[in-house]
C-alpha cells in the first residue's frame, strides 16, 4: 500500500480508495501572519454566529497555531497594526503564538523541531511548504486562508486521496553534495508539474544515505514538483533523529506495490553539485554542466533546446564560465538548519567573503541560532563578513530583509526562484545547496565545487550529460501561446445563451507554469483588502497588451477569461491570486491544467476552473469562448471549435453550487443546528 493511503487509513481507522473525497481531523493546523489575517477576516463575513465560532476555535484550541515568520521583525505601520490585531485575538482565544523571540523561526521548522507535529499525525497548514513534515512521516501539506477559516471552527479539511508516485533512491551522495542538490536534481528530471495532485513518495536502498535534513529539503521542494505530499517512511534514521522514548506508528514503503501510477529510479551517486537557473525550480542544471556551457558559449547559443534560464547569465560570465554573483542568501525553511550552518562556516572558517557580495544567513530556528551560538558557528560567519539575521523567511518572499535590485545576482538556498518574487524583475535568483552558496559568497561568483573528474570521465562524458539535459528540458519545456489575432479566421455564430452578450468571453492567452507571484506578485500580498488584488493580476506575466486593456477597463475582466496552457497557478498557497482573478469579474478561467493548490483555492472561493487539456493551446488572444454546461464543452465560437470540459467531481459539484467552501460549510453547520434541535424536542 501507499504511504499516503496508510497514512489516511491511519487517522480515518478504515480503508481509503484513490480519487475519494474525505473529511479528514486534523491534528495540527496554523498559519502565518497574513494567511491568519486573511482566514479571521473570512470567519468574521462567514454568516457563523459569534457563538458558533468561539466554541469552534476553543475546540481546536490545543490542534492551532498562529506562527509570525515572514514579515517579523515587521517593517511597516500597517502590518504591525495587523500583527497587535492577531496577538489580540490569539490572547482572547488561548490559541499558542510563535512570534519574534526565544522559540520563534520558521514555521516549517519549529513546528517539528518542537514536537507539535509527529509521524502519523494530520497537519494542515496555510503555507505551501506545509508538506516539508512529510519527512518524518506526517501527512502534512499547505491549504489557503479559506481552508484555514473553516478548519479553525471545524476541526478538519476536505482532502482527496491522491495518486502516488514512488522514487526509489539507489547509492548513496557524493562528497559536497546534500539533499539540496537531490530535490532540485528530481525536479529537473520531472518538472515542476511532474507529480501535480501526486503524493511523492521516497523509498529504495540508498534511502537509509539520506539523514533527516536532507529528506526535510525534498519533502519541503516536493511542492515545487506539484505534489500534494511529500513522504518518507518511518525508518532507522528517523528513530535515531527523535531519539528514544518517542513512540509513532510504523510506516514502510512497498516498493512493489501495483498501486504506484509512476515509479523513477534515481543513483545518488551519480548527482553532482546542482543549481537551478532563473526563473523556475526545474531549470536544473550540474554545475559542471554549467561552466561548460558557459565556457563554450559560442557552440550553444544558437541552439533551439537551449535550455531556459542560461543565456542572461551568460551575458554576465567570464571567460572561465564563473557568473559574478551580487548577493547570497543562506537560510529558509529549505535550508536554515544547523546541519546547513555547519556547512557553511566550513567553508567560511578563517577566511572572508567575497568583497562587494552581500551574504546574508538566516537561522530557521531561535533553537537553531543558539545552537550556532554554542558551536561557535555565528562568530565564524561574522568574522568571515556576514550578516546574520534573527529566525524568519528573509529575502525568500520577497517583501521585508534582501530584496534584489534591477539587474542583479544572487544564489539563495531557498525553494523558489520565479521572475519578481524577490525583488526586481530583472534580478535573477540561482537556486543552490548551502555548500555551493557558501562557495559563491566566498569567491563571488557562482561556480561548481570539486573536480569534473568527479562526476564525469572525461570531456565527452560532460557533453554528453548535456545533450541529454537539453533534451529533458526540451521534452517539457512550455508550449508558445498563439497569439494571432482573432480577425484571421471567420467568425462563428454564438450559440443561443452564450455569455458576454452572445459573443462569448475575450480570450488572454498566457503560457505554461504560469505561478502564483506572476498572477499577483508577492509585494502586493500585504495589502489587507482583497478588493484591491484585482489592481494588480498578472503584473509580472509580460503580456502588456492585456494589462494596457485592463487599466484601461478599470481592472474590469467581465466579459474576458484569462487562458493559461499546463499547470495554471503553481507556486504559492496564497489565495490572494485566485481572490484577484475573481475580484475582476472572470467569469472563469481556463488552462491545458491547474496547479494543486491553485484548484483548490479557486474551488474553495467559487472561483470556476475550465480544464480542456491540449485545446488550450488552440486558443488564440481575442478569440471568444463559451461554456456550454449542458453539453460540457468549451466553444471557441471565433473558429466554431469545441473540447469537452473536464468535469467536476460530486463534491466539487456541491462546492461550486454553494459558492465555495465557506458557503457549503455554513449550510452543513445549519443542517447540524436543525437535527440537534429536532433531537432535543
């Protein structure tokens, strides 16, 4: 059996089948400082009675968590008069804040380091690295802020039992190589959409390799490969990491189980030190592999499978292939561990960074600092010219500490690295492990760590590792969106009852892995109002004649659909992207896909979805759609062409009829209200 349907069976108590839908009891759920804003903002316009609400939380009092890490210490008047607001209400409801000080950091970390979440347990979360505890044997995995309001005084989540997809790991690393360089190493092999609605599990030989840290670094990336659950059995070196005397339920993966719909057998032994290049987690690449191209620049840049993401650094690199870097980031829930500091000030000791690179290292724990502290580790990382900040996300999201400026360089060792998210969108971020980052703070420049002769035999072992990389990413690389005007086909008559006066909705096409920080950049997630997200959809999607229309209409989008290709919405688990879209009046979206927690949050919101697979690709800009739910078709009524819509399961059905999942709750608490009543008489 699965992990994830043992882990399901487990709390359930009865057996699960792939595709069903469950009210799933939680064990732990929390939130961060603005998904918590958000969540209270919606229980306050849920129609729930105040009494309802407050027997709701004091229920799940000891299961919650408030958990201020990404804007903290806070840096404007306004998010600090929402902070006073969520302490306030935390006091009155006695639920446990994690805020600036002895036990704060990142919620990803202290949660587990804490013992708030163990193997076994149910743990939801309002952020999208909310799976990072599927390392130790959690079903754990991030919801939105609508979720968050509804589990708050509900106690559970609606879940589907996913598929699995099984990575069976052989060997063991080579030396300078961490799960870092594995999780973006699996990424490139999959692509970010390589396991959407998937459960990502980790099995095979070379499992027992891998130390806890490690594992954490893949469960957490999982997401970014669009899984729902990143999983890893409860196995030697996870008893050994909680030491004795901590009992949880056994969990082993069944490496021939029919039940696996893919299974990717990876040799550890062959991964090298690997970074991603700007702007996606899946534009992986050796960082050999990456000097030689680099080196031999005048051979590839021609190439039409050029790999994306290479030629902006090229035009910065020597004649050596090392890209001159401006500033390094170390720390995230990805890797701010003190396993991670250690590596660092190994390669720091004695020496100083790089002038003119600004480094800076952040703790993901106050207990991860201190111990730092204790090993001597912060005065290495100072004296070697550092800055390093108390617990939080930093640069990671973009908003408060290191944000980049136009033009520039960084290597982070964080999970992201889409186009605007931390700071100008002309700065590029380089993804890479804490071995690899600390290198580049040192020299200042981005370059790969040990000899080719590592990993490669000779110099046409390494291009031949090349050709086969371009091919992968070729392989899966973003279908262009065609962009013809829609004047070159004759157009078709509407059918009766169209939308938009009978001529259907104008189509605004965008591409593939269209995320969460294009359709609302992550600055402008700060903003308190949801009314003014719709300001501010797809500022960063580089379709100008779409935004000039939208300004001009005054962010007015009845009457147009946005039409995006594979894998809509990947990213974030903030909800304010579909709350933007949905707020400008769309009557629906459509895309080849949609991202798991993009699906999700659009359902929960009522925002619709139209899935049409390679169709999407078939529709131009301007052309006019129609949807047509009594024959469950998507007509493009420009070229007179139609596709069947994937259709909505019973339950996403029952979510969209009440007009989301705040509606369908109340009507459920109501139905309770009228039995309890009926009973009492």
């Amino acid at each position: 059996m699965t992990l994830v349907k043992q882990l399901f069976e487990h709390k359930l108590g009865r057996p699960v089948s792939t595709g069903e839908v469950v009210d799933l009891p939680f064990d732990l759920c929390w939130g961060s400082e603005m998904t918590v804003k958000w969540a209270l903002d919606i229980l306050r316009d849920s129609g729930f009675d105040d009494a309802y609400i407050a027997a709701g939380l004091a229920a799940q009092r000891e299961k919650t968590a408030f958990v201020f890490d990404h804007v903290v210490p806070t840096h404007t008047a306004s998010m600090a008069s929402i902070l006073v607001e969520l302490r306030r209400f935390a006091r009155e409801h006695g639920i446990r804040v994690f805020d600036v000080g002895y036990d704060g950091g990142i919620q990803h970390k202290i949660l587990i380091e804490q013992g708030l979440i163990r193997p076994g347990d149910v743990a939801v979360g309002a952020d999208s690295h909310s799976c990072t505890a599927g390392a130790i044997g959690s079903l754990a995995t991030g919801i939105g802020s609508t979720d968050l309001a509804v589990a708050l005084v509900r106690g559970s989540c609606w879940m589907r039992v996913p598929e699995a997809t099984l990575v069976r790991f052989h060997g063991s690393l080579r030396p300078h190589v961490q799960g870092k360089d594995v999780a973006l190493y699996l990424c490139g092999l999959i692509g970010v959409h390589g396991a959407v609605y998937r459960s990502l599990e980790f099995g095979g030989p070379g499992l027992a390799s891998l130390a806890v840290t490690d594992r954490l670094s893949l469960s957490n990336m999982a997401v970014e490969m669009g899984a729902k659950y990143g999983l890893f059995p409860t196995d030697g070196v996870l008893a050994d990491y909680l030491g004795d005397g901590v009992e949880y339920p056994s969990f082993t993966v069944d490496e021939d189980d029919a039940g696996y719909a893919d299974v990717i057998d990876v040799d550890l032994g062959l991964i090298e030190p690997t970074v991603a290049l700007p702007f996606s987690p899946d534009n992986a690449v050796g960082t050999h592999q990456l000097r030689h191209l680099l080196r031999n620049w005048d051979e590839y840049k021609d190439r039409e499978d050029l790999m994306t993401g290479v030629a902006p650094l090229a035009r910065r690199a020597d004649e050596n292939g090392a890209i001159p870097v401006d500033q390094v980031f170390i720390g995230s829930c990805t890797n701010g561990h003190l396993e991670d500091l250690r590596v660092v000030a190994d390669v720091l000791r004695g020496r100083r960074v790089h002038e003119g690179v600004r480094t800076i290292v952040i703790p993901a724990s106050q207990k991860a600092y201190r111990a730092a502290m204790k090993e001597g580790l912060i005065d290495v990382l100072i004296e070697a010219g550092c800055y390093v900040e108390s617990s939080s996300c930093g640069p990671c999201i973009g908003i408060k500490s290191g944000v980049l400026g136009k033009g520039e360089v960084a290597v982070f060792t964080s999970n992201r690295n889409f186009r605007g998210r931390c700071g100008d969108v002309d700065a590029s971020v380089v993804l890479a492990s804490p071995a690899v980052a600390a290198r580049a703070a040192l020299t200042g420049v981005l370059a790969p760590i040990g000899d080719r002769s590592d990993y490669y035999a000779d110099e046409d072992a390494l291009r031949s590792g090349i050709e086969e990389l371009f091919a992968l990413h070729a392989a899966r690389e973003g279908r262009a969106p065609l962009t013809g005007a829609a004047d070159e086909v004759p157009a078709a008559q509407a059918p009766a009852g169209g939308g938009a006066g009978g001529g259907g909705s104008r189509a605004w096409v965008f591409g593939d892995h269209v995320n969460t920080d294009v359709i609302l950049p992550g600055v402008f997630c700060q903003i308190p109002d949801p009314a003014e997200y719709k300001k501010h959809i797809m500022a960063h999607a580089g379709n100008q004649p779409f935004l000039d229309h939208y300004a001009a209409s005054g962010h007015d989008l009845r009457g147009s659909v946005i039409v995006g290709g594979m894998n809509f919405g990947c990213g974030s688990s903030r909800e304010n992207a579909p709350m933007g879209i949905k707020a400008s009046g769309a009557p629906f979206v459509v895309a080849h896909s949609f991202a798991r927690i993009f699906f999700r949050n659009a359902l929960n919101i009522g925002l619709r979805l139209v899935e049409v697979g390679e169709f999407a690709y078939e529709i131009r800009e301007g052309d006019r759609l129609v949807v047509d739910d009594e024959r469950g078709e998507l007509l493009n009524v420009t070229r007179g062409t139609s596709a069947p819509i994937a259709p909505p399961s019973p339950f996403e059905r029952e979510l969209l009829g009440a007009g989301g999942l705040v509606a369908y709750a109340g009507a459920r608490v109501r139905a309770e209200q009228v039995r309890a009543e009926a009973s009492a008489v």
